[in-house]
C-alpha cells in the first residue's frame, strides 16, 4: 500500500496542485529527476512553490511512492505507463477534488512565485485553461486546467495523441508567454543544473 498523508481536501483553496514524476528520466540514465539534490534540496521541491495556497497537492509517479507520499496528499499513477506526460495530466485532473488544478513538471530549477496568480488572471470562463509558453510557443509544462477538460483529453489520447504541445492546441489553451527570466525551467539533462 502507498502512504498518504492525512488530509482534510480543503476544496475552499479551489485550485489543486498536480506534480507530473512518473517520466523516465532517460536523458539522466533512467534516474528520477525529481529526486536529484540540486543547491542542497531534490529538484522535486522548487516544483512546490507556493504550495500552501493549493487545497491538495497531488504528485503522479511512477515508483519510489516513500520519497514522494512526504511531499503530496495523495498519489496517482498513469493508466498507459511510459506514453508521455499527457497521461500523467490525465491522472492527476481525474484526481482532483477542485475544479481548477496547476500542474508542473518535477524537475523545475525555477519557476515564477507568483505563477497561480499569473494564469489565474489570463484565465477565462469559457477557457479550459491556459499553458506557459516560451517565444517559440513550445509549452513548459506548467499548465492551469479546469476539470472539464477532462472529456477532451482522454478523446486526445484515445485518438493517438501524445505530444504536450499537441495537447494545448487540442484544448485550445490560452497561451502565457513569461518574459524570458521569468519562464520556468526545467532539468532536461545534467548540463542544465551546471
């Protein structure tokens, strides 16, 4: 059985925190990225940023469910392992107890304070979210989803729909472009944390 922290699912913060862990880490020799010390701490705590004002923080992993049950209140794993972060988005909306979820990868090395309040502010009612993109229009992963997005991805997915970017121009996402400091960046190779 996996631990789970004791929780309340707090639904007055109506934004849940969803931490995509379950990638393969390949370009890392098949270690978990968000496990890697970096600055002294595992890369998976910038990822956390803000974490009080969520009413659940939600992690979807792939193994060592231990080191991650200390960081979330709950954990979930992909239906279809090992297809892409796409699933993992899957899980964690199909997990939440809020309407609303900001999910981020868990290899962050920075990531904006703020970003809740930023996409919060670009987000519409008739939007079923909005994506951080970079100039190029290339997502970061850091994506806030509204539940009912639901249906669309799972039609994406049985569809053969894999790709991150392809599934903000499904969903028709709103875009936030982040001035060039501000962009969250993540740790896709070990270069990056030099």
């Amino acid at each position: 059985m996996i631990p789970q922290q004791e929780t309340s699912l707090n639904t007055s913060g109506h934004c849940s925190l969803g931490i995509l862990a379950s990638g393969t880490g390949l370009r890392w020799g098949r270690r978990e990225k968000s496990m890697i010390a970096f600055r002294g701490k595992p890369l998976l705590v910038n990822s956390l940023v803000e974490s009080d004002a969520y009413g659940e923080i939600i992690i979807n992993c792939r193994s060592t469910p231990f080191f991650y049950s200390h960081y979330a209140n709950r954990l979930v794993c992909d239906r279809s392992p090992d297809n892409g972060p796409c699933f993992g988005i899957l899980a964690l909306l199909s997990a939440s107890a809020n309407e609303l979820m900001m999910i981020v990868p868990s290899d962050l090395i920075t990531i904006p304070v703020d970003l809740k309040r930023r996409l919060l502010e670009e987000l519409n009612a008739d939007d079923l979210g909005v994506a951080v993109v970079d100039e190029s229009r290339l997502t970061s992963g850091c994506l806030l989803l509204k539940r009912s997005a639901l249906p669309f991805i799972e039609r994406f997915l049985e569809t053969g729909g894999r790709s991150l970017n392809g599934l903000v121009q499904c969903l028709d996402l709103r875009k936030r472009v982040l001035s060039p400091g501000d962009n969250p960046r993540d740790a896709n190779n070990p270069d990056q944390l030099k």
